[in-house]
C-alpha cells in the first residue's frame, strides 16, 4: 500500500482524490489546503462539471475529512516544508496547488519527508517532465520530482508522437481552444497576472487569448521535434472540455485518409478516435489524453504537406487521470 499525500484541494486535487479513494494499492493519508474539513467535504461531495461523488456519506470533523467511514486528515499549512509528510511515511505528494512548480520550491516535500513528488503543471527547472503514453517509459523510480506537464501537453504529445514516428514533422502551429479555469474573473475587474495577461475580463462572457507554453514544451516529452512547434491558446465560455487545433508541415505528402488510418491504428488507453460529430461536452469524463475528431482532419490540396487535426481533451478529469497513469509507473519501479 502507498500513501499519497495532496497538496492542494482545487478542480485537480480533488479529481484525484475520487480516482484514488478505495483503490487497492493506494491510500490518500493527508490533505493539505487553505480550506476547513468542513468546506474540503462539501466541495468534494458536490461537483458541478463531474456531478455528485458517489460514496457513502461525506462528513468532517476537527482533524479532516470522513469518507465512508474513512478519516482523512487535512491540514492548513503554508509552507510545504511543515507538512508531516514524514510522520505520515508519505510515498507521493501529487503537487497540484499550482505554487510549488519549481524544483527548489517542490523540494520542499522531500525535505519534509516525502519520498515522490507528481507535479500537476509544467515544471520549472531540473525537473523531468513526463507524458503517460509517451515517454513514461524513461522513469527508472529514482526520480524525486517529475512534472505532469500541462493538460494542453498530454492532449498534443500522443498526436504529435504518432504523427513523427510515422510521417515526420517539419514544423507546426497549435491551438488550444480551452475551457476557462478559476484564475480568470467572472465579472471584469483587475486580475494578479495584469492587463497583458487579460484573465481579469469576464471568463463566461468572452473569447480570451492566452498563453500557453504546450507546444514549445513539448520537446521535453520528444526531444525530435524540439523547436519545431509553438502555439497560442483562447479560453472559451465553457467550464470544461478542451481541444487543439493543430496545423502541421510534413516532411512529405500525405492525404486526410492517410492520417486518419495511421491515428486509427495507434489508438490506445491515452489516444482514442471518432468519426462521430462530437461537441466539447462530450469529452467530458472520458479518460484519455486525447481524442481524434476524424472529421476535422484537413489536406490542403495545394500543399499536401499541409495537415490540420483537430483533438479533444477533458482538461480536468483526462488530464488527472493522466497524471495518475504516471503515478503508478513511477510508484511500481
């Protein structure tokens, strides 16, 4: 049995909690968040996106949370290096307070005596980054601090994986039309990140150009196509589901069906595909990494090397779930 330790209690931490609750080889011993075991058990019980968890009574007392009769100790503490981690002989802190996302600051929990940490973003530093389904194969269990990368990175990896090895890629151009997340306003107003940034306007009222950082990163999953992609990204009035809108230059001709058949046949747990007419809605809970929208593939005619494919993604639940595929990799080497 592991323990597993989740600093931070927001849309991913718990998502995590609900994947890993009652699993066989897992145990989450403490949760570490600004919030009260009494808000941490309402926000868990109760979900607008995902709908209610369905578990047998969620209660709360002074020392955590009780999930079918299970207590879960919660904690309100600042600084990572003051959580009992080693008291609680944590094996794993999934990092997912959006804070700690350097390695000095994501040291912080091995000094406190965990023995792994997962971080749920992009990482900073010396740190491995690592996409289930793409290169999870290089963990060897030493590694104290990887990164999960981006929710945007683990939908663009497997495709431009399969597209690379079977074809090769010159160059290319992402975007990600994502859902809005909590760092945006709801209503207009001054935001942490400032003007440039444009997360202080209304998140359910506006298309809103963002940054992303998916598509340069992407080289620390494929060291082949380093410096060959970049990318922007639009929140949209949506609360979740995502897609890519990728546009790529390859190294030779092809034709939509040519793509189409080479997606198709590396589907796996992380790349799925459809022919069927999909909306956002429907990636909704659904697992995977990515999901090919076969109908969206393009060829331009005038330059076959030209191709567009089109890629969903749940941004929240995909994305954890991804995440905790290379949990699982990285606690069973």
């Amino acid at each position: 049995m592991k323990n597993i330790a989740i600093n931070g209690f927001g849309r991913i931490g718990r998502i995590a909690f609900r994947e890993i609750f009652g699993a066989a080889n897992y145990k989450v011993v403490a949760i570490n968040s600004q919030s009260s075991p009494e808000e941490l058990a309402y926000l868990l019980k109760y979900d607008t996106v995902h709908g209610n968890y369905d578990v047998e009574g969620i209660t709360f007392n002074e020392e955590g949370i009780i999930v079918d009769g299970e207590l879960i100790r919660t904690f309100i503490i600042n600084e990572a290096k003051n959580c009992p981690w080693g008291e609680l002989n944590v094996d794993l802190v999934l990092e997912c307070t959006g804070i700690y996302t350097t390695e000095e600051k994501a040291m912080e929990h091995i000094e406190a005596g965990a023995k792994h940490v997962i971080i749920s973003a992009p990482g900073k530093g010396n740190i491995k980054t690592i996409v289930y389904g793409v290169n999870h194969q290089t963990l060897d269990g030493t590694e104290k601090i990887i990164s999960a990368a981006s929710c945007t990175t683990n939908c663009l990896a497997p495709v431009i994986k399969v597209i690379n090895d079977n074809i090769g890629i010159s160059s290319g151009f992402m975007t990600t039309i994502h859902a809005y997340t909590n760092d945006q306003a709801t209503m207009d107003g001054v935001h942490s990140k400032g003007i440039a940034s444009r997360r202080g306007r209304a998140a359910a009222q506006n298309i809103i150009p963002a940054s992303t950082g998916a598509a340069k990163s992407i080289g620390e999953v494929i060291p082949e196509v380093r410096g060959k992609l970049d990318g922007v990204s639009f929140r949209v009035p949506v609360i979740d589901g995502s897609c890519i809108d990728l546009t790529l230059n390859l190294v030779r001709e092809v034709s939509a069906e040519e793509i189409n058949k080479i997606l198709l046949n590396n589907v796996n747990e992380v790349l799925k595909f459809t022919y069927d007419p999909v909306v956002s809605s429907d990636i909704i809970g659904n697992p995977c990494g990515a999901l090919i929208d076969g109908k969206c593939t393009k060829v331009l005619n005038s330059n076959k090397k030209l191709v567009k494919i089109v890629a969903w993604y749940d941004n929240e639940y995909g994305y954890t779930v991804q995440m905790l595929r290379t949990m699982q990799v990285l606690l069973n080497k």
